[in-house]
C-alpha cells in the first residue's frame, strides 16, 4: 500500500529533485578557471625538468658525469663537456634535454649524484614547433616561461 | 499620429515585430540560465569566459553560428532541407501570436486561442519529420520518427488536460481564461474543488515529452542518436531549429502559465491590500536586489571591459526597479513581469528536471504516454465535468 502511495505521488520523483535542488549552490563548484587558478599538484609530481645552478654565484652544479644520460631509458639527454686543464674537471659545455620523448620517468634525476638535475612542478610544456620541445641548457637553466593571462 | 495608433493592424503588428526581434536574443538568454542552472545541479561553473561570469556568451553563440560554414549533405533532399528548420521556426514563433503576455502586450485575442496555439504547434511536428528526412541520415530518421511518435501521443493528453482547464474557464479565448480565473479569485490549477492539479500535473509531464526535453529527450538521445533530426544541420539552419526549440519551451510554458498559473495576475488578484506590496515594492525590491548583486560580484573582476558590462546590467536593473516606481509605468509592465517571472520559473522547472531525471527508454517512454498519461486524463476530464456539474 505504501509502495502504491509513493508511486502515486512520485515520492521517489520529488527525493530525486530535492537531492539536485540542495546541491545547486554554486558555491559548491569544483570547476577549476585553469589559468586564474592553477592546480595544486602532488609533492612529488614530476614535471618539466631543470638544471640547478648554485644559487650564490649561479655557476652549474653539474659535473658533466653524463650518468644522467645514461640512466634515460630514452637517451634523450645529451651532455657535452671540456677538460679543463687547470682544475682537471669536466666543464658543460652543452646539455639537451627532449621534452618531447620524456616520460617523466624520473631515472635521470635519481642518477644525478649531485642533485644538478630535477624534475620540477611545472607542467606547462606545450610549444609551437617541435623543435621548441627540445630543450638547451638555458632552458633548462631558466625554467619554461609560459604566457602570463590577465583577467 | 493617433489615427495611425487607432488602426487596428498597426499596434499588434508593432509587437509581432517586437517580438520577432526580441525573441532570438531572449532564447539565447535562456540558453544561458539553462547552461548556468544545469552547471550549477551539476557542481560546475558554466560559461565564465565570454563577458563578465558569462554574460554575453548568448551573443558569442549567436555569431558562430551564423558565421559557421552551412553544410548541406551530398544526398540531401535540398528543398526540404531548406524548408524544415523555416516551418520549425515558423510555427514555434506563430504561437506567440495568441499569447497574452500582459493586459495591454498581446497580438490578438482571437476566441479560438488555444485551438490556434494547439494546432500551430502540431505543425511544428513537420519541420522536424521533414529535417530527419530531408537530411538522408539513419540517425536524422530514427530521431525525427522517435519525436514524430513522441509529439504525436503526448499531444493527446496535453489536448486533455487543456480541454479540462477550458471547461473550468469557459472559453477558449486566452485573454479570456485570464479573466476568468480574475473573475473566479483562483488560479486554474486549484479550480474545481482542488480536483484540475490533476490536469495540471498532467499537462505539465505532457508539456516537458512535447518539447522533447529530458528526461523525454529520446528524439535527441545524445548516447545512441547523436543529435536527432538535427544531426546534418549546421550554422544558421541548426541556430533557428534551436531558436524553435526554445521558442516552444517558452510558448508551452506560457500556455501553462495562462490556463493554469493566472496568466499576467499577480497572485491572489482580488486581495486588495497586496496590490501595493506585490505590484510595487516586490519588482522595486527584486531588481535593485539584483544590481546590488551585479555590484557585489564587480569585486571579483579585474578587467575594465567586464567590469564594464556587470556595472552596465548593475545599471540596467537600478533602472528597470525605478521604472516600477512609476505607477503609470507600472500599470503597463507589472502584467508582463508576472507573466516572465511564471514562465520562468516553469522553464526553470523543465531546466531541474533536465539536471536530475534519468532519459526514459523508448517504450517506457510510450508505456507512460499511452497507458498512464492518457487514461488519467480522460478520468481527470470526466471526474471535473462531474463535479461541475454536481457540485457549482
């Protein structure tokens, strides 16, 4: 009788839309606006890579041991480097980096054993030319740069 | 000048013309509450982007669309192609030729209103059997036969339903019906001793499955038919079957409004005491409460051009509260608020039912016209002439 009743009277109909009502506010959005707002990402979210400099007199820290690129099961890193004859140690002298083969694995920078190479939070990587994918030491250095928006 | 006004052709044909040139900007507008309500049942934000929270995005659409390429498919019936979304367009905007938006904002007050209204909208049918046809697509067809069928059988208890209401009014002159719940001090849905919100009801689930909005959207089923009968339309032809999609929400909703909801009355007509607080301080304190909204959001906009056009409609409302203020003012648009505010509420109506209902299957969705919907109003139908008979 009582199913009859609640068929009747559509009571599942009216719970049903009470449940949408009570939920409208639009302070209970979880739109992101992207560019205003951007996403938090996880701690150890691995993004667009860079190449440390010491932060007192902005020299590399890399020592052009080249395990990073050996550790990349994608070779995607190339490093060069020059003897220098004074203080017998390798001196960078180029670092490639191919964003657009990466997978963000994160071997390299596990390799790295002096913390020059990181995987940063950013996440913007998106160029106009393939070649943009690639990136040279003072990208690599200087980090992307992605447009500002104003709104 | 006053013998221009005194001809009987010119005032109506001021509003015809009015209103088919409003009319396009309106339906885009409920195409933006309708995104803004259903993102807000749905935890999301809607259009943001195009003018401040949205705004303009209605003029935006307007433009893609008629700036999109129109593409007509190769083994398209090409006349008939041309024709459906005009006979679509066409019949949806005739509607409003009957329609009584306020006392003094109507076309024409014919003594067969609603028999027009039913008929003109039966028609209405035809563009979309001739869009799904013409466009030589399986999924055109199928979607144009779902809402032929559709339209077709949930026309029957809509028809029921409005007899029954017209049988309450005693006319069939919308006008009319208007003055007769005037005259009577009650809306049409609690006439009859409580028993026409049976009709009411009714014509209310008949009215969402003859619009073809969800949850009886079938002819449009995203998930199996793509888009329905409109699937090949694009740019301009897609825009004014859209237009006659929106244009019918509108006229069914001030159908029900009329007959059932006191058309243009504002409620409770015959108590004079609420004359001043509904008719003056309520619209005065709805649009200044809605410009100090406009101003409160300005807080969150950093671009002057936004910023521009929210102190703009902040500006318009302030205007349109103090234009209430006046009463000779007053007299002439209170009527046509009331009559937006109802419709509005019911297109807000068919919006919540969009955002919560599941779509029907296609013979649940027969199972319920034919068997259910049907028979109750005939038996709504019978029992009211009885008590019309027996008990006024």
């Amino acid at each position: 009788m009582s199913q009859l009743l609640r068929t009747v009277f559509l009571v599942d109909l009216l719970q049903g839309l009470w449940a949408t009502f009570k939920n409208q506010k639009p302070s209970l959005a979880v739109t992101e606006q992207y560019p205003q707002e951007r996403p938090a990402v996880a701690e150890r979210f691995r993004g667009a890579p860079r190449l440390n400099t010491h932060p007192d007199t902005s020299e590399t820290l890399c020592i052009s041991c080249n395990l990073c690129a050996l550790a990349c099961p994608e070779q995607l890193i190339v490093v060069t480097s020059q003897r220098n004859p004074e203080t017998k140690r390798k001196d960078l002298t180029t670092f490639t980096y191919d964003t657009s083969r990466c997978m963000f694995c994160g071997l390299c920078e596990d390799a790295c054993p002096v913390d020059a190479l990181e995987l940063t939070q950013d996440f913007e990587l998106a160029t106009f030319t393939r070649e943009g994918q690639i990136w040279d030491r003072q990208m690599l250095e200087e980090g992307p740069l992605p447009t500002e928006y104003k709104f | 000048m006053e013998e221009i006004l005194n001809n009987p052709y010119v005032v109506p044909l001021i509003f015809t013309l009015l209103i088919i040139a409003l009319f396009p900007l309106m339906a885009g507008y409920i195409v933006l509450i309708e995104r803004k309500v259903l993102a807000d049942l749905q935890v999301r934000l809607g259009p943001m982007r195009v003018g401040p929270y949205g705004l303009l995005q209605p003029l935006a659409d307007a433009f893609k669309l008629m700036l999109k390429e129109d593409i007509i498919p190769a083994g398209a019936d090409k006349a008939l192609f041309w024709l459906a979304p005009v006979v679509s367009t066409f019949t949806a905007l005739s509607a409003f030729a009957v329609l009584p938006l306020s006392d003094v904002f109507y076309i024409a007050d014919v003594n067969i209103g609603v028999l027009f209204i039913l008929a003109v909208s039966s028609i209405g049918v035809l563009g979309a059997i001739l869009g799904g046809w013409a466009s030589n697509s399986k999924y055109s067809l199928m979607g144009s036969l779902r809402s032929a069928a559709q339209m077709v059988s949930y026309e029957v208890p809509l028809g029921f339903a409005l007899v029954t209401a017209l049988m309450v009014a005693g006319t069939l002159s919308m006008q009319g019906i208007v003055y007769a719940q005037l005259e009577r001090g009650m809306w049409g849905a609690f006439e009859n001793f409580g028993l026409m919100i049976v009709p009411t009801v009714v014509f209310l689930i008949a009215s969402v499955a003859e619009t073809a909005r969800a949850p009886f959207d079938l002819p449009e089923a995203e998930s199996e038919l793509v888009a329905g009968f409109h699937t090949e339309y694009s740019g301009f032809r897609f825009a004014l079957f859209f237009l006659a999609e929106y244009a019918s929400i509108f006229v069914i909703s001030g159908i029900a409004v009329t007959v059932f909801f006191g058309g243009w009355l504002r409620p409770f007509p015959n108590v004079e005491w609420l004359a001043m607080p509904l008719n003056v301080a309520f619209p005065l304190l709805l649009f200044i409460g809605i410009g100090a909204g406009c101003v409160y959001l300005l807080r969150g906009l950093i671009l002057p051009e936004q910023r521009a056009v929210l102190a703009g409609v902040a500006g318009l409302c302030f205007l349109l509260g103090a234009a209430f203020a006046v009463p000779m003012v007053n007299e002439k648009i209170i009527g046509l608020l009331w009559f937006v505010l109802k419709v509005g509420v019911l297109v807000y109506l068919f919006i919540w039912y969009r955002g919560t209902f599941p779509r029907l299957r296609y013979d649940q969705l027969m199972d319920f016209g034919w068997k259910w919907l049907i028979p109750i109003s005939i038996g709504a139908l019978i029992v009211n002439a009885v008590a019309l008979l027996v008990l006024r």
